[in-house]
C-alpha cells in the first residue's frame, strides 16, 4: 500500500490546498502516475475541469482557471514551462516535480517568471507508476536498452540508466528510507544501476535521504530480467495476468475497442484493486475459480430480479448482461468481467492454449528431455498453433535443454524457420546468448518437482471447473526465500560499497531491470500475506508479458546486428 499510498496523497495534496477551477497540465509519464491513483471523477471532486499535456497546449488564454504543473524534471519540460510561463495563459501557475529539481533548473524557471504568475515550486516524489499496492514500474519506452552493452549506444544507455535510478530514488524518498543496496553480480547493467543509486543516495543528495534510521536498514536489491527469461514467456491462467497475456492492461487500463459488441462506455475500462472489489478479490485467482465467482454474482442477481433463467454457459452470461441493463447499475462493474472472461476463453480455444500450456509447463518445471522434444515437436507440427505460440514454445526448450539436445535444438530451428518467416530461428540464439545458463545466476529449473502439482487439470466452460496450471514458481520466489532466511549469497548478490546487513530486513524493494511480470507480483502479494516479518515491494522498468518480452528482444537483437556487437 506505501507505494500507491504516497503517490495518492502527493497528488491529493497538490490540488487541495488550490481552491478554485483548475487546469493540471502533465507529460506523458506524468499523465500514467496520476491515472492509476486518481480517476477521473475523483480529479473532478478537487475542481480539475481540464488536464492537458504540457508539449500540447493551446494558446487560449484561460486566466480564470490556475495551472497546475505535475511534470518531470526533464531537460524537454523545463524549456517548455519556461516558454509557457513567460507568456503566460493562465492566472495562477504552482509548479510541482515529480523528482530532484537542479539548481540550474530553478534559476531557469525563476529568470523566466518575469511577470510574477508563479505562486510556488515543490518537489513531490512520485516519479514512479504504482499500479498496485506492492508493484511499480516506470514504463520505459526503450527498455530492450537493458539487453545491449554499454558501448553499443553509450547516450542512450545512460538515459535508460538515469531514468531507472531517478526512479528508485523517488521510491525510497516517498517511503522516507535510504536503504543498503545489493545487485546480480552477473549483470552489468544491475550492477551500474545499484552503484549509481548508491552514490545518489550517499553522496549526491546525502541531506535528503538523511532519514530517522531504522534497526535494520531496507534492502534495495537490483536484479536483471535475464535471469529468469522463463516467466515472461509463459501462458498465463491466474486473471490479472492473463488478462495482460492475452488482451493487454496499460496503466491498470483495459482496451476492449476490438473485442467484438462492445458497449460504448465498455471499450476502455479500469482494473484496478484500489477502484474495483470484485478485481480486489479475484486478480490473483486461477481462471476456473474465476469463472465461477462471476458466475455467483450473476446467480445473485437472478435471485434478487426473480429471474429463473437457467445459465450455465459464458454464453448464457453474457445474453443475460445484455438482457437486463438495469443490472449494470445493481452490480456496477461485472459486466466488464464477463466480456474479459468471455474473450480470454475465446483465445485460449482459438489457440489451443491449454494443450500449449500444459507442454510450456513441463519445459518450466518438469524433467525429461525426451518427452519434451515429443511434445514440441507435435505441436510444431500442428496448422492451428500460433506462430507465436510455436516461437516461445522452442525459446523455453532451449533454455531448458541448450547443453543436453543440441542436434534436437537445431531440428526446432529449422522447423521455425520453414514454418514461420516472421520470427526467424536466430532470436532464439540471441535469447541464449542474452539468457542462457551461462549468463544466469540463480537456480531457474533446480528443486522445482516438489512443485508439480495438479498437472492432469482441465477447463470446461464454466462446470466442474478445477484449478489450472500455476504450477510454475517464478525465480523471484527463491529469491524472496533466500532474503527471509538470510541465504541470500553476497558472493552472488554482493553490496554496494562498504555497506552490509546484520538481521533479516523488514522492508525489501527487488527492482527488476528489464521488467516485471503480473505472476511475479501475484508472487510477492502472496508472499506478503504469509506475515513473514518482511515486506517486498516489486518493481521494473515496464510490465511485461510475452509479445512485449519478444518485442524487446528482437529491438535489441536488430541494433546488435546492425553495430556488430553480437
């Protein structure tokens, strides 16, 4: 909750304390920090009649509205509010910075207040999109950057860097910490992020992390996707993210524009845990349990409108929110959820994800090398698995067995190849040589067979529906044990400078560079409701699902080519 928390009130305490009409002016990051925390309704409550984007305003002369700027303190914004306060549109202008403002940057803004419209500049540490209570990230654009060495692009390299550590140090300044900080010894870019964040925190800005310490100091724990390239390609069958797997979220945001008859105050709705109970209650369920909670909610409803019509299908579901517009209003929301379902179980039969599934699984968590070449290559063989399914499908064989099957490695190349000329056998040998077993760290495949469990599990419309399969563990939930037994290894997460921990910590921030994943958060809700004495927030440079994940990797891969630098 800290997280969302502090960026709530950060912006609650930016409108409240304006009395009047309002214009909260934002940039394009900005704009995704304030949507999660704040709705629409809510910004219309503290008397925010527009919100316009700072590199798009009008010239419209609004002096009886004031302007409220919540901006980066980005090189681009400070030119544009010192253009825009020298002529100035509207009466009164507060000026608020999601991060570290320089002093250069103030003697800019201040040289160009000529006519006196400022009323007061204020830094607010919300640099950070907090889309659930224990998750964040910071939607970069360019985050294949991660993947590429250094020298290949060293500008935008360091901008990938800055924005990451900006980021983490608006994290802790909204928690009011400064913590000891630990990286993936493997990982170059972990490593110069967390060094970076070090001498912020420690020497740069030394007075403002000069916080009331605590016992036992936090731990920042910077850690590189890479390690663990398996969860991001996986299928997934638990709602928040499967819904990202297989539709798409976007700032806790839906788009359901393309998805069949959709209504028109439909085509874009909100998932949130903080503005919807029902997501509250079952984002982190598997999809059969989902199916039949909704299905509960629709009985409930049958019962209180007298209503006998017998439903046993999605399909039935979904006639029923049709027919009877006035349950919209009794029950909100649910609607949405039955279009999500009703599309999500569209997919997966389309696709045949289930039988995909079950087989990405076992490559995840299972041994036997043989069985896994078999049911690869049958589904390579068959016309109605996606090209897309097929790719990740070979791209998890690979990292399971790059050292056992070489021969049968090469047999999956091929066949990628004459099969699909998109995506070309070479991405799954730049995914090696960016993730193979040589360049990880942890355990990614050891001790997991104690964690096959219900693997025989089926789907069936909305009857008899069991579990389905979750039975992979994300390498993050290794880590997060090794942190609350104190078994994480220093020779292989080492601290930065001369820093040490004594005693388990009882606040933890893992930043994944790269990206996170919806399972890897469902991982660390869970593992905050154990009350194990320490809590894990979670953290990346985007949200990731598969198509992203690839997307990113074939970015990099493209530039590599091009520079030489494979």
């Amino acid at each position: 909750m800290v997280l969302f928390s502090a960026a709530r009130d950060y912006v609650g305490r930016m409108l409240q304390d304006i009395s009047g009409m309002k214009v909260l002016i934002l940039d394009s990051q900005t704009v995704s920090i304030v949507s999660v925390v704040y709705s629409q309704s809510q910004l219309l409550q503290k008397e925010v009649f527009l919100v316009e984007l700072v590199d798009s305003l009008s010239n419209e002369s609004m002096a009886h509205l004031k302007a409220v700027y919540f901006l980066r303190p980005t090189l681009e914004n400070i030119q544009h509010l010192r253009r825009q306060i020298a002529s100035p549109r509207f009466g009164e202008y507060h000026l608020f910075f999601s991060n570290i403002l320089k002093t250069t940057q103030i003697q800019i803004l201040a040289d160009s207040d000529e006519q006196e419209v400022v009323q007061q500049v204020q830094e607010f540490y919300a640099d950070f999109v907090a889309v659930d209570p224990y998750h964040f990230t910071f939607n970069i654009n360019s985050n294949h950057l991660y993947m590429l060495p250094a020298m290949v692009d060293p500008s935008s390299s360091q901008n990938f860097c800055d924005r990451v550590v900006d980021g983490i140090a608006a994290v802790f300044l909204a928690m009011k910490r400064r913590p000891v900080i630990r990286y993936q010894r493997t990982s170059d870019i972990a490593k110069r992020i967390a060094q970076e964040a070090a001498k912020l925190m420690y020497e740069q800005e030394s007075g403002l992390f000069d916080f009331r310490r605590t016992e036992i100091s936090p731990l920042l724990l910077v850690v590189d996707r890479r390690d663990d390239p398996v969860t991001p390609l996986l299928n997934q069958w638990t709602y928040q993210a499967m819904v990202h797997e297989l539709i798409g979220i976007e700032d806790n945001k839906v788009n359901l524009r393309n998805i069949g008859k959709v209504q028109k105050d439909q085509q874009e709705v909100v998932l949130s845990s903080e503005q919807d109970a029902f997501f509250k209650d079952n984002m982190y369920m598997n999809f059969g349990d989902l199916g039949t909670n909704i299905k509960h909610m629709v009985d409930d409803f049958q019962q209180l409108s007298k209503n006998n019509q017998n439903i046993q299908t999605i399909e039935d579901m979904a006639k029923f929110v049709d027919n009877y517009p006035e349950y919209r209003k009794m029950q909100g929301n649910v609607s949405k959820h039955v279009t999500m379902l009703t599309e999500m179980i569209k997919i997966v039969e389309e696709r045949k994800l289930m039988t995909v599934s079950q087989t990405e699984q076992d490559l995840a968590c299972n041994g036997g090398q043989a069985t896994a070449f078999e049911a690869v290559k049958k589904l390579l063989d068959d016309e109605s698995i996606s090209d897309i399914d097929r790719l990740r499908l070979v791209m998890l064989y690979a990292l399971r067995y790059e050292k056992e099957s070489p021969v049968q490695l090469m047999q999956f190349f091929n066949k990628l190849a004459s099969r699909s000329a998109k995506y070309k056998p070479g991405l799954v040998q730049f995914l090696l040589k960016q993730a193979g077993i040589d360049k990880r760290t942890g355990d990614l495949y050891g001790n997991r067979d104690i964690l096959n469990f219900a693997r025989n599990m089926a789907l069936r419309g909305l009857k008899g529906v069991e579990n389905v399969y979750t039975q992979h563990q994300p390498l993050l939930f290794q880590t997060m044990e090794s942190i609350t037994k104190g078994r994480l290894k220093d020779v292989d997460y080492p601290f930065v400078g001369n820093h040490f921990q004594q005693g388990r910590p009882q606040e933890v921030v893992i930043f994944i560079v790269g990206g996170t994943t919806y399972e890897e958060a469902r991982t660390v809700a869970i593992q905050n409701d154990t009350n194990s004495g320490t809590r894990f927030i979670l953290g990346g440079s985007v949200i990731l699902n598969s198509k992203r994940f690839l997307h990113d990797l074939e970015e990099a891969q493209r530039i590599c080519r091009s520079s030489n630098a494979v």
